[in-house]
C-alpha cells in the first residue's frame, strides 16, 4: 500500500511527463482510456488509450491540474478535500 505522499509523488511525474513506462502510467492510461470510449470521445479503447498517452505527454492533464489547483485557490479552498466531503454532505 502507498502512502498519500507516494501517491502525489506518482501523479507530479505522470502529469509531468517523467513516466510513461510504469503500471501506473499503463493504468491511467487504460482508465482514460475508458473514460474517453464512454464519453464518445474515442472510437475504441485502444484509441482511447492512445489519446490519453497523449494528454499527458503533451501537458494537457498538467495544464488542467494548474487550472483546478488555481480554482481552488480562488475559492479559498486551502484542502480540496475537505470542500468535496461540504459539498456532498451539506450540514446547516
């Protein structure tokens, strides 16, 4: 089992673009990928899987990440967690 600080480790080089070798890589990929075929966006999985090889490779996931992690900032969101957990279980 990973730690979080693995994990974060794991996803900085995939989004960066310094792994795309790993399982891990070959699993996001394959998730995407499957997320890609589903949303209409790729024609097989195959496709899709090629696609988001791609979005990584070209710093598309990473351009996006920068994107979320401003938002978050805007909102004076400090743990994006911790907004999500408000966010699906609203309390008065």
């Amino acid at each position: 089992v990973l730690s979080p600080k693995e994990n974060v480790k794991i996803f900085q080089r995939l989004i960066q673009d310094q792994d795309s070798e790993s399982i891990y890589y070959k699993l996001v990929c394959l998730n995407a990928g499957a997320a890609l075929l589903i949303a209409g966006k790729a024609e097989d999985l195959k496709s899709g899987m090629v696609m988001a090889g791609d979005l990584l490779q070209y710093g598309e996931v990473y351009k996006t990440v920068k994107k979320c992690r401003k938002a978050y900032k805007t909102f004076g969101v400090k743990n994006p967690k911790q907004k999500a957990k408000a966010w699906w279980n609203p309390t008065p």
